[in-house]
C-alpha cells in the first residue's frame, strides 16, 4: 500500500514538472488594442421573446482583453495609452443568444495591421483571425457573467491562432520604421464586418 501511494506521489510530481516546463512565455514586441468607438456608442439587443436585455460590447470586450492579453504579450496596451506601438490589433466583438438553447455565441474578429504608410481605406491587415465561443447561461440571470466567460473562450482562441501565424510574429519580432499607433483613430472609419447567425 506504502509502495503505491509512493508511485502515485512521484507520477504527481514529474507530471507536475512537466506541465511548469511547457508553459509558453508571451510574445514580444509593443501591441497597441483598438476597439471601435461603436462598440461603446451603439448597444445590441439580445434575442429574446420576453426579456428586453442590452449589451454594450466595447465596455466588455475591453474588460475581456484586459485580462487574456497581457498574459500573451509583453508589452500591450490600449491605442489611447500607446505612443510606441508596432502592431495595431483592431478587435470586433460580436455576442448572440440563442433564447431556445440558452446558449451564448459569442465571436471576435482580430484584425492586426502595420503602418505601410498607405491611406486608411486601402489598408491591408497582416492578420486576421476570426474565432467564436458559447456559453450556456441565462439571459435574465446576471447575463454580463456569461458573456464574458463567451468572450474569454473565444479571445483564448483567437491568440492561440495568432501565436501560429508567421506573419504576425515575424512583424513581431523586428521594430518597423513606421510606428503604427497613429493608425487608431483612422481605425474607427473603417467600415464593419458582415456577421451571419
């Protein structure tokens, strides 16, 4: 019995080394996150035969990425607070309920741009990463919790992707001539993803 419990204890610990080992470290470079002013203006009405619930995404999805990021990047920032940035990751969130399932859908759409020096309308971003998430929850119970958790689902993913992408990171890893924070405020005008439940 000793023996066991010995052979237990040991697997533990190697298994625990293993997974200390593995743990990725965050990506350099200097970030700078833009989240469009509509985001903050122009709230969504969940779908709902009953419940009148509004969702305002930019307040969340801000709240989201000031959690999931920094754990990834090293140095990130909002575009207001970021006068050294490389990369403009420009985030659009979107969040659906589906009041039959009582399920959450919640997408990001991560665009990363550099400044090429070209106007804002014939912009080009270097990346694009679309991923969703779902979340069961109910909508008239404390539905800010589970939007959040949908979007952290989907925000978790969209950085693995990100993590992969050879162009990204290789932006990443060299410091452009042209800083690319003087690309938030053109960043609003650009015009919304299509987006289809």
């Amino acid at each position: 019995m000793l023996k066991m419990m010995h052979k237990i204890w040991i697997a533990s610990f190697i298994s625990l080394l293993f997974a200390n080992a593995v743990v990725a470290h965050p990506l350099s470079g200097n970030v700078a996150v833009h989240i469009a002013k509509r985001h903050y203006e122009h709230p969504v009405r969940m779908l709902h035969p009953y419940l009148d619930v509004w969702h305002m995404k930019g307040p969340m999805i801000e709240k989201v990425q000031l959690k999931v990021l920094p754990k990834h990047f090293e140095n990130i920032k909002m575009c207001a607070n970021s006068s050294n940035a490389d990369v403009v990751l420009s985030i659009e969130p979107q969040m659906f309920y589906n009041a039959q399932l009582r399920v959450f859908h919640a997408e990001i759409i991560a665009k990363a741009y550099v400044n090429t020096g070209v106007p804002i309308d014939q912009l080009v971003a270097i990346a694009t990463v679309k991923k969703q998430a779902q979340q069961n929850g109910e909508l008239g119970i404390k539905p800010d919790y589970y939007m959040e958790k949908a979007y952290t689902k989907a925000m978790e993913k969209m950085i693995k992707q990100l993590e992969t992408d050879s162009v990204f990171l290789a932006v990443l890893n060299k410091t452009p001539t042209n800083k690319a924070e003087t690309l938030c405020a053109g960043l609003d005008n650009l015009p919304v993803s299509k987006i289809y439940y």
